[in-house]
C-alpha cells in the first residue's frame, strides 16, 4: 500500500495526512528516498515538516516527529492552508465507512440522534476533502467498511455522482478522491458515473473475493491487473524505516 501512493507522489509537491497515518507517511518518505526529493509533507497533529525521524512511530502526532524536521507550523496553520485547496496538493485520509462515490465517514453509525456508534467527528476531513487531490486508505475491507452509502458525510468525495462536488462548492482544481487503497486492492472512479471502479488486486487476492467484501457493488472492468508490488529497493527502504514492523501490523 505504501509503494503504490508512493509512486502517485510527485516531486516538489506539499502533502498533509493525519494522526494515525503510518502508510501515507511511509509512502512520502519513500518518494523522497526514490523519485520525489523536493516532496513537502505536514505531519498531521504534531504539525511537523519534513520531519526526518529516521523510523516509524505509531502515531505522527508523537513529540518527536519534529527530530530533524525542517519546521513546524501550528494547528491553527494546518487547518488554514487544509482550506486552500491551491496551497496543498494532496491528503490522506481513512475512516469506518467509505461508500461508492468516496464518501467518507468517521461521525456516527445509525441515526443522528440516537447512533448506534459515535466516532471521533469529522476531524478536518471536511477541509481535506477539498484538497486538489485526495487518497484514501483503509487497514481493512469488509462489507461493514465499504458501504452503499454512508450514514454521515464527514468527508466529501463525489457526493452523489457527476456534479456532486461542483454542486456542493467544489474549488474548480480540487479533483476529488484519486484512490481507495485497501489491503487486498486500489480502487479509481468512473470519469462518468463517479462510482468507485476495482483498478487493481494484490497480489495473493482475487476479483472475486473483492466482490466478496466489499458492500456495494464496485465497477469491474473486464481485466483488472494485478497491483505491480514493491521492488526490492522499495521493501528494502521500508523495512529499514520500519524495524518495528508496525506496517504489517496494520492490515
């Protein structure tokens, strides 16, 4: 999953992800390491810049992402430029529901007023969401993760279909959710329909068994590749970054 948004990143571009982000901040210290030097990224909570801890940590919103980080910015700074879509050009985010269009949720499960399960609110999703590019990622795939449709929009993808984000106010470069990566397979949209289409299966997992968990019933072209893995260069980046071996852990 790290290796794949990776090589999405570009050089000399700004990023964000949020707190619990292992695999988007492996992913950009692997494009720095590889194809992308110039790569900016904010560390979410800790509001650190390039930070240049040399392993990973469980959460980036630990005190010592600012070891050798080129700066730091406050809270306040993060959310500023998370609501200029032309300032960032891309984020990570994840939650526990994601229906067809790439909506998001983190909010509640059930009905508003009485939910079944309360989440931790839209924790700056809704800003994100307006990014000139979006991924998300999940550490899982079930019916229960990928729904029809989500029961609370934290996070906006494309709403309702074609339209859905020029309707709601979307900035004109903010292009919407580019990915879902999960740990069996990478889904892109339909530049018509706007619903989620299966682009890839990892290796060791099948179409079928995508279409097994996942809860709504996803674009399925008539050859969908296999995810191109990592390199030998690529693994061996990641698990001198990650000694702990908290990547696989996740998934």
């Amino acid at each position: 999953m790290a290796a794949f948004l990776s090589r999405d990143i570009r050089d000399g571009e700004l990023g964000v992800f949020g707190a619990f982000s292992q695999i988007p901040w492996s992913a950009c210290r692997l494009a720095q390491a590889s194809h992308a030097p110039g790569l900016w990224f904010i560390c979410g909570p800790s509001a650190a810049i390039n930070s240049e801890l040399p392993r990973l940590m469980w959460s980036v919103s630990d005190n010592r992402m600012h070891q050798g980080a080129e700066g730091r910015i406050t809270l306040d700074g993060v959310m500023d430029m998370q609501g200029n879509p032309t300032f960032i050009d891309f984020g990570f985010y994840g939650g526990f529901q994601i229906d067809k269009h790439g909506n998001l949720n983190m909010a509640y499960i059930g009905e508003q007023k009485k939910p079944k399960f309360r989440g931790p609110g839209t924790v700056g999703t809704m800003a994100t969401a307006w990014l000139n590019r979006v991924y998300l990622f999940t550490h899982g795939h079930t019916p229960r993760l990928f729904v029809d449709k989500v029961d609370f929009i934290s996070g906006p993808g494309f709403i309702d279909g074609p339209n859905g984000r020029q309707k709601a106010g979307s900035p004109a470069r903010s292009e919407g959710p580019r990915y879902i990566v999960t740990p069996i397979c990478v889904f892109d949209f339909d530049e018509e329909t706007k619903q989620a289409r299966l682009k890839s299966v990892h290796p060791g997992h099948t179409v079928e068994e995508v279409k097994a968990r996942t809860g709504f019933k996803p674009i399925i072209p008539s050859n969908v590749p296999q995810t191109e893995p990592p390199t030998e260069e690529e693994l061996a980046f990641l698990r001198a970054f990650d000694p702990e071996r908290i990547l696989p852990k996740l998934c």
